[in-house]
C-alpha cells in the first residue's frame, strides 16, 4: 500500500512540515506582530507628525517586521538536516565478536536475526579522534555533531538545539536563518525601543512636561519601551551568545556539554573561515522527500515494527533474569 512517508514518529507516518510543536510558531508570530500592529496604530502618526521624514521610519519598521516573519517560517519550515532512517538495519557476520554490544536491542533482534551494534566508535577528524554513537532508533551511527533530538525524534545533522520558539530542531540547514531571525529581532526590539523613547521625549518637549507625564499621555509608548528592552536583553543576549559559537565553531549542545573544555576543538578553522562556513557555504540538499509515495515493504521483520521503548524494557527484563540466574549459580558453587 502506498504512503505519503518520510518522517517517522511513534511507529507513524507523517508529513513533517513545521515541526511536533508547531503551536509555538503561532505564540513567537504574536509576541512579534501584536507590538508592532500597537506600535503602527498608537506611536506612528506621533513619528509622522513630528518628524521630516516620519513616515520612512515607519516603513522600515514594516520591512523589518515582514524580514523578520519570513526568517521565522524559513527556520521553522526548513528541513534542519534530519538524517532518513534505515528502515532495515545492516546485518553482521554470525561469527562478529558481539561482547561489547548494548543489549537494547536484544530480544528483537533474536527472531529477525537483527545485529547488536556496538554503543561508539571512533573515527579521527583532522588529526583528533571523535566518537559517534549508533542511534537504536534510527539504526544507524549518527555522523560527527549530529544528535537524535527527543522531541522531533530524529537525528540531526550539525544538531545545535531544539528551539521551543520556533518549533523547530536547529542543524546544520536551518541554522544560518535561526541566527539571521534571532539578530534581526534583536535589531527590531531596539529599533522599537529606541523611536518610542523618541516619541517620549517628543511629547514632554511639545507639552513642557516631565518624562511621566509624557507616558500618560502616550501609554503604549511606555509599554513597549518596557517590552523591547526586555527582548533586546534576551533576545540581543542570545544573539551574542551565538556570535561566540559561530567564532569557536561550536554548536549550543556542544558547548553546554563542555566537549571541548579539555581538548580541542577539530572543527574549529580560525574565527574569518568559522564565519565563512555559516554565513557564505551553500545550504545543502536535503535528505529526504517528504511527499514521496513509499510502498510498505511486507518483507520487513516484525521487530522493525516494534516501538523501540517497548523492545528496550523487553531487553532490560532479559538482562534481569540473565543476572538473577547467574547470582543464583554463583551461591549454589559457594556452597559447594
């Protein structure tokens, strides 16, 4: 039968477009276009009326914004880099020494004579070894820096975070738009922050009144000076934040796990050549088709089938009665 497939989920199918958390691409869209429709309605015609050229303010803020909403749905609808799993896993001779293996996948791997995989291997990057991991989930081992994200349930390329604003893992494809979203929304809080302290000033000037006064007579002036530096200390925060990674070619999951604390860094090429890689080299293709019509295949075996979870919990009870039983044989030769 065939099936629109790509993106795998919970033993399910689905086209994956914008992410499982999708809603909180609608929340990021608010907190963007509410202040700036009470921006337009309550402080533009103050900037029209009072300055020269008020009303090119005014239009660059409505450019911004619209630069700013695209870079979000860019970053929230790309493809991160998500690596397409194997839909069988690839098999190992009988006689392969299997002693250091994880035991997950152990009682399904029984009947459909699936392999067990070992946990890590190495593979050296410029010079400096570096371990990758084989995902149970995806049967696969994960290329360098990439990461089965828990939410999205994939693997990533160049996995940096999973973004709750945007609803959206941050990798390797979408990265270059997530920092350009995060330091125009920077630029956008400041530009608000800055042309309503204007606006301020501009009333207590024409009214020969206080600061406060000003405020009462332009309340939604006030408010989103409060709101904008707010965003410019969180938002502007992170994007430094990332400026420093992006010069270190470090990724956020990286960094908060301090790989890099005790050796060096093999990814790291000098701080104008780290720029050059996420702001110059080409987003590459993605992997996957997420409209393509796939046949399921009736050959798979049935573990395949199998939540992963429920085949861990299998394996572990197994690993149970394995140790239970040897205690007990160990204690019978101790009496002996």
């Amino acid at each position: 039968m065939a099936r629109r497939c790509e993106y795998i989920k919970s033993g399910k199918e689905e086209i994956f477009i914008f992410g499982p958390d999708v809603k909180a691409l609608f929340l990021t869209l608010s907190l963007i276009l509410l202040p700036m429709i009470l921006f337009w309605w309550f402080v533009a015609e103050g900037l029209i009326d009072g300055f020269r050229h008020g009303y090119l303010l005014v239009a660059f803020s409505a450019v911004l914004t619209a630069y700013v909403i695209v870079l979000l749905l860019l970053t929230s609808g790309r493809d991160p880099g998500i690596i397409p799993r194997n839909r069988h896993p690839p098999f190992i001779p009988d006689d392969s020494d299997v002693s250091n293996f994880p035991t997950a996948l152990t009682s399904a791997a029984s009947s459909a004579r699936m392999p067990r995989f070992p946990l890590t291997k190495s593979i050296a990057i410029r010079g400096t070894l570096v371990k990758v991991k084989f995902c149970q989930t995806c049967l696969m081992y994960r290329p360098p820096r990439c990461s089965h994200c828990s939410i999205c349930n994939n693997c990533v390329e160049r996995f940096d975070h999973h973004c709750p604003w945007v609803g959206q893992c941050i990798g390797k494809r979408n990265y270059r738009s997530f920092f350009m979203f995060v330091s125009s929304t920077s630029l956008l809080g400041l530009y608000i922050l800055v042309s309503c302290s204007v606006n301020i000033k501009r009333i207590a000037d024409g009214a020969d009144c206080n600061m406060w006064q000003a405020i009462r007579r332009s309340p939604v002036s006030g408010i989103l000076v409060l709101y904008s530096f707010v965003v410019c200390w969180f938002v502007g925060g992170l994007t430094v934040f990332h400026l420093y990674l992006i010069s270190t070619n470090q990724t956020t999951y990286e960094n908060f796990r301090y790989q890099y604390e005790r050796r060096s860094n093999p990814y790291n090429m000098g701080c104008s050549r780290n720029f050059k890689e996420v702001f110059c080299a080409g987003i590459p293709p993605s992997r996957n088709n997420f409209r393509e019509m796939v046949q399921s295949d009736p050959t798979a075996p049935p573990s395949l089938l199998m939540n992963f979870d429920d085949a861990e919990m299998e394996s572990q009870d197994s690993f149970d009665e394995d140790v239970a039983t040897r205690d007990q044989q160990e204690r019978a030769v101790e009496e002996v």
